[in-house]
C-alpha cells in the first residue's frame, strides 16, 4: 500500500506542477505575443486534458483519507456491530459501482479509439482522454476492496498521518 500510495502522489503532484507551469508558460506567452504566444495553442488542451486525469487519479487517496462527501452521522450513532455491517455493505456495494465505473470507462475507450477521433491541436487519439476514469475507478475499486477487508481503516480520518497510514509521531 506505501508503494502504491507514494506512486499516486508524485502523479498527482508532477502533473499539478506540471499544469501550473505550462499555465504560466501560456500567460507569458500571451503577454509577450507576435508569434511565440500562436506556437504554444496546444498548452490550454493539455492542461485541460491533465486536469481530467488530476482529477480521477486523486479519486483512491481521497476514498483511503476520508476526503470523499458522506453522511456519518447516523453511522457514527450505531453500535459498533451494525457500523461494522455498514461499513463493509458500503464497501462491497461502492467496490462493485467502482469496478462498473471502470467497466465503462474501458468500453468507451475501446470505441472512442475505434472512430479515430484526435485531438485538434496535440494530435493524440481521444480515446486515451477516457484512460483517466479508467484507472480513477480502478483505484477507487481497490481502495474499497482493501477497505472491505480491513487492510486499510477509511472510516478513520488521519489528518496527520504518515505515508504508511501510521499517525504522525507513533512508533
């Protein structure tokens, strides 16, 4: 899971400073004008594009760090047995939506890349666009799965937590 975990956030990170750069670059280029700022149109439709795969990558770390939007209320009045219950027919049932997600999204890239559709100005096959729900969904199913069976705890906030899911300053 450390692995896993590092390798999603220097993903997301180089492509977050990557797009902040390229952003920058396009402005400059803007206010600098003639020519140069005409030669780098293809900045915007790929920031674009790496905000799509921003996006569904950081899709599992969410899930595993308690980030995603749920109403806890009620399940955090439960005892503990029937929280458990909840908790894993939640993760069972959000595994298996995940895993249909990811599904589709492979179905759509299959058939987008089937009608050679490109991108107009990076000239890249627009089905790869779909790839980012495809591996978003993915991870998202895994993190259910883990937490289905008790390899990660998502159901426990850690705000100040290490890589390994370990509370900061515990041994």
């Amino acid at each position: 899971m450390f692995i896993l975990r590092r390798v999603e956030r220097v993903f997301l990170v180089t492509i977050f400073l990557s797009m902040v750069l390229l952003f920058t670059l396009n402005v400059v280029a803007r206010e600098v004008g003639g020519t140069f700022a005409s030669q780098l149109a293809w900045i915007e439709e790929a920031v674009r594009l790496m905000n799509i795969f921003l996006v569904f990558g950081a899709l599992g770390l969410a899930l595993e760090r308690g980030r995603h939007v749920g109403i806890d209320t009620l399940r955090n009045a439960l005892p503990d047995r029937y929280r458990i219950l909840i908790c894993k027919i939640t993760d069972l049932a959000g595994c298996a939506f995940a895993a249909y997600m990811a599904y589709l999204a492979w179905q759509l890239v299959i058939f987008v890349l089937g009608t050679g559709q490109r991108s107009p100005t990076l000239d890249v096959p627009m089905g790869w666009i779909y790839a980012a729900p495809v591996v978003g969904f993915g991870l998202l199913a895994l993190r259910y799965a883990l937490s289905f069976i008790g390899a990660i705890q998502r159901f426990n906030t850690y705000d100040d937590a290490n890589d390994d899911g370990t509370e900061a300053g515990a041994v």
